[in-house]
C-alpha cells in the first residue's frame, strides 16, 4: 500500500518540477522586476535542479526505510 503512496508523491513531484521549469523559461521578468537573459533562467534552472537532487536523495532515502521496514 506504501509503495502506491510513494509513487503518486513522485509524481506530483515530477509535475510540479516540469511545471517550475517552464514558468521559469517562459517568464519575462522575474518578481524584483528584472528582465530575464539567458544567463538569469539557466541559474534558477541550477537552483531549482539543486532542490531536485535534495527531494530526490530524501525520496531515495523514504522509499529505503520503508522497504527495510515492510520485510
């Protein structure tokens, strides 16, 4: 039952970061009013791939425990 719950979380995971990534690329101007170059969206880009990588070492991390646990 746990192993459905894990991968309906990883989806909504999976979506909300496609959905970051492109408000990220489509986006003029970011919220202090500056105009968004190339340069500007391949750094939110890292920033947000960094926090991937973090959610995803944690959900490794989850699915670990609880595979150890449910044998």
């Amino acid at each position: 039952m746990w192993y459905k719950r894990w991968w309906i979380v990883n989806a909504i995971w999976i979506i909300l970061f496609i959905s970051c990534t492109v408000f990220v690329m489509i986006r003029k101007v970011d919220g202090s009013g500056a105009v968004q170059m190339l340069q500007n969206r391949l750094l939110s880009l890292l920033v947000l791939g960094i926090f991937l990588v973090i959610v995803f070492i944690c959900q490794l991390i989850i699915y670990m425990l609880l595979k150890h646990n449910n044998k």
